[in-house]
C-alpha cells in the first residue's frame, strides 16, 4: 500500500499589467481569450472547455513534457465582473489526483492598469506535486497571460 501524505501550503502573487481591470478580467472570461495563456507553455493545451459562470466548470487536459496527460478541473464559486474571481480546483497526473486547491484572483485599478492578487490555497498529495512546483507554474502561467495582455495592447 503506498503511503499517503498531505501538504498544507498557500501563496500569493501579486502582477502589475498595463491593461484595464476589464482586459484582465476579460482574459480569464471564455476560452477563447484563456487559451492564447492558459496552459503547458511548451506542450500546450490539448483541450480546454470553460463554462464561466457561478457553478460553472472548467476542464483542461495537456501533456507534460514526458508525455504524462495532467488535467485540470475548477468550479466557481464567486464571480465579480473585473474584480474578483474564486474557484476550487483539482489537478491529476495521469490518474492519480495531486492536489486540490482554492484560488482567488483580485482585479484592482492601479497606476492606469491592473494590480492582480492571486492567492492560493492548496492540499498537495502523497508527494506528486508540492507547494513550489505549484507557485512556479502559476507564475509562468501569470506571464504568459502578460505577453498576450502586451500584444493586445501593441496591436490596438
């Protein structure tokens, strides 16, 4: 019998972008926008569905880069247009579930752009994802949706 753990851990990331509250809310708001940022940076998302709504789900599934399938279920809980989202999720390896969490995303007006807070609060299980595996690809993730926000604004 494998032996089971659980790791407690919660973090914060804080991003200043150059776009209104409702460009960076809008880039989280349907799949089309979510999935120019939302996904393995090299291997990308093979599927991506995005009902965005209180009680909606989300559902994305991509390859890493060993070939495992990781997939990515959240619900949301609360939506406030262009300032706040929160949802729970699960993330699974192959078939084996590795953490749940609960996020919230604050959209804040700031220096003629947006401050977002992301805050999150995870259960990271039997040591097949930890804490800073989590932070650094929500961080990657966080960029990726910079450079799009950018190219918006260059081509506008």
């Amino acid at each position: 019998m494998t032996e089971r753990s659980v790791t407690h851990a919660t973090f914060t990331i804080r991003r200043l972008y150059k776009a209104a509250p409702s460009q960076v809310f809008a880039a989280w708001a349907s799949a089309q926008s979510k999935g120019r940022w939302f996904g393995a940076p090299d291997e990308g998302t093979t599927k991506l569905e995005l009902d965005f709504r209180i009680g909606g789900r989300e559902h994305s599934e991509g390859r890493g880069p060993n070939g495992q399938l990781y997939r990515y279920d959240a619900l949301y809980q609360d939506i406030v247009p262009n300032q706040r989202i929160i949802y729970a999720y699960d993330m699974h390896l192959d078939d084996e579930r590795i953490s749940v969490s609960l996020a919230t995303i604050e959209f804040r007006p700031e220096s003629g752009g947006t401050r977002l807070v992301l805050t999150e609060h995870g259960a990271y299980l039997d040591g097949l994802d930890k804490p800073e595996y989590r932070e650094h690809g929500t961080n990657e993730l966080l960029d990726a949706l910079g450079a799009v926000l950018e190219r918006q604004a260059v081509s506008t």
